[in-house]
C-alpha cells in the first residue's frame, strides 16, 4: 500500500484525526506501516490506550481505499493526501490539516493567495450587499474567496467572485456528493466547472450533521491569509472560524453593521477587540500587502465594474498598530516565549487585564498564544505569511 492509498483509507476510519495519524506515524514510520501494526502497538501510541487501539485495530482490517478512487473518478474528482505535492502548503501548516481533500474543480485554487469571508446565515440585505460587493472587488485584485456555501453571507461571497471572473472555493460540512443547502447545487456546478472549486475532506457519502460544520471552519481559515466577517450573532459558526484563525495566526477582519443589529454584535466585539476594521475592499488589501504586493497596485489601476455601486479607494500606506502603555508594556516583556503568569506578576497588572489585552495583541497578529498557557510575540515576517 502506497502512502496516498494509506491515508485515504484512514480517512475513513471514524475518530481517526489529523493528529493521531501524525502520532502513529511518528511511531511506526509511515502511513501505510500503520496497517501492518497490531493491536497492542497501537495502544501504545500517545493518546490512544486500549480501547481506542481496539477499535482502530478492527477498522484498518477491514477498511478500503479502491472503492473511494473509483467513486472519485466517476464523479471527476480529485483526492489530495498530505503526502501530495498539490496539497495546500498553507493548509498543511495547521494543527490538525484534512488527511485528504476531496476536490471538485481547480486543484490549483487551493494553493493561491485567499481571503474567507464568512458570515451569519440569516444576513440582511445590507449584509449579503457587502459580501457580494467586498468579494468581488477581492476576486477582482487576484485573491481566491473561500467560503462555506452556506446560506446568506457564504452565498454572496461564492457570488460575487463568480462575477468578477475571479475564483472561489466552497469548504463544505459534508461529502462532496452531499452538497448541502440543495438549493446551492447549482452554484456549486457552476465553481466546479470553472477555475474555482468546491472541496471537503469527508468520504463520500457523509452527510452534514451538527458536528461537521464546525469542523470545516478549520479548513475555510486555514487555506486563506486572512478571515474577514461580514454580519455575526455573538455566539454563531462565524465566530468559531474566528477562534480557528486566530489559533493559525491568520488575520481577522470584521465589517460594522448596524448598532441595533443583532447580527452586528459579533463583529463590534471583534473590532472592538482589535480586528481590523474594514470599509472597502482596499482596507482587505492593505491588511494583507504583504502577501500580495500587486495586489494593491492591480486593484486600483485596473478598471472594472461592480455589481453595486462602490466608494473610491485611494492606495494608503499600511498604518503601523496603535499600542496603548500596556500594550507596549506587555510586547517588551516578549523577548522570548514567556507564560501568561510571568506577563501578569512582571507587567504588574491584574490578571484580567493582561488577558484581556493579550486577546486585542492576538487579534492584531501582534502575538501568538500557544498551548502551555505560553505567549510568543508575532515579528513582522511572520505576520506577513
């Protein structure tokens, strides 16, 4: 069995993740050496005990690659291991990355420079307006728009880089031959028959449940440079692809609403934490110039059209983060990875201040929280990634 066959076939195995493969193969030495362990072995491998190895242990006897394949030709789709060249470099830099991508469309839409634009749902006219409008002029500049395929905000983002000629992928929460809602099948032919794509990392035939939409928001972060959100309850999936990107050090970006929005909440606390603000999609391209240097330039020389009426933009400089005292107090203490209890007891701060401000400093890509209850302070190369 080759690696790729291997790891298709353990992705089909139920609770067998990202990171209990990269354990197993850190402890037998590849993929398809894990087929060939039994059952004590496997219960030795960190975090998995008895009970778990004997479950594992009956399924890889029994499970199968071939049938996948053979479905994925009939279906013209494209299944990407971590062990392939064209898997998504970006992608494969997070915690626990897809085993295997299932794509209908352009392999190559994963890999470019992208923006999620996600959002609630049920989004007023204003907000499926600003999504439409936001990732087209994106599409426009080059960036690849990720998003969910879900209803309202996901809906207009797929829209509007449709419209502008430009390419998007649609993470999905179940299979590929799944799609969910029925009514954006259509939408879905449409980006796969294109230069976009529309992807999942479930075998097919899983439906979308409660559990797997939450599950792909990892996926919707983790191949782009930056999460913008556009219209988000305070406790929605948006914010869980929030916390998801801030985990993988991506920059997160909210536009206002409406004050007596319920929908505006989630995105007012963002800013107010310290996501950047964004008004038009030359505030997006700034954020992320250094990731794509042309695109600023391409966005505001090339003319083009828009589905809606849309302000001037005015190529700005990038504005250097405003720090208040604490803040700059609290990045002069990270002269290497310190632990949030040496911040609390050195900065002289109480404790929900400091945390507090580590919130607003990670929202800003300032700093990066890491497990331990460790804190690292973000240089500007790696900001730019």
């Amino acid at each position: 069995m080759q690696e790729r066959e291997a790891l298709i076939a353990l992705n089909k195995v139920p609770g067998m993740g990202a990171v209990t493969v990269r354990r197993m193969e850190k402890a037998f030495g590849s993929a398809a050496a894990i087929f060939k362990a039994n059952e004590a072995d496997l219960a030795q491998v960190y975090g998995i005990g008895r009970e778990r190895a004997a479950v594992f242990y009956q399924a890889l006897r029994t499970v199968r690659f071939d049938d996948e394949l053979s479905r994925a030709q009939k279906l013209n789709v494209t299944l990407v291991t971590w062990a392939d060249p064209e898997y998504p470099p970006l992608l494969k830099e997070i915690t626990d990355p897809s085993l295997v991508l299932y794509v209908a469309g352009d392999v190559t839409a994963l890999s470019d420079a992208a923006v999620a634009i996600v959002g609630t749902r049920q989004a007023s006219i204003y907000g499926r307006e600003t999504a439409r409008l936001l990732s087209y002029q994106l599409a426009a500049a080059g960036f690849v728009i990720v998003s969910g395929l879900a209803r309202g905000v996901d809906t207009e983002a797929h829209n509007g880089a449709l419209q502008a000629k430009g390419r998007t992928v649609a993470v999905l929460g179940g299979a590929l031959d799944c799609i969910f809602p029925t009514e954006n099948r259509e939408l879905a032919r449409t980006m796969a028959r294109g230069d976009s794509a529309v992807i999942s990392e479930y075998p097919f035939g899983r439906q979308p449940d409660k559990q797997t939409f939450p599950m792909r928001n990892r996926i919707i972060s983790g191949l782009s440079q930056g999460v913008l959100v556009i219209e988000s309850p305070l406790n929605s999936g948006t914010m869980i692809t929030v916390n998801q990107a801030l985990d993988q050090n991506r920059s997160v970006m909210a536009v206002p609403g409406r004050i007596d929005s319920p929908n505006a909440v989630g995105c007012h606390k963002l800013i107010r934490d310290g996501a950047r603000l964004i008004t038009c999609a030359d505030d997006v391209i700034e954020e992320l110039q250094d990731l794509m240097p042309r695109s600023r330039q391409q966005f505001n020389n090339t003319p083009h059209p828009t589905p809606l009426q849309a302000p001037a933009t005015k190529p700005v400089d990038a504005p250097q983060p405003k720090l208040g005292d604490d803040e700059r107090h609290l990045i002069g203490l990270l002269d290497e990875e310190r632990h949030v209890d040496f911040l609390i007891r050195s900065s002289d701060l109480p404790a929900s201040r400091v945390n507090a401000l580590l919130v607003g400093l990670q929202l800003r890509r300032l700093v990066s929280l890491l497990p331990g209850g460790m804190v690292k302070k973000i240089e500007r190369t790696q900001r730019a990634r």
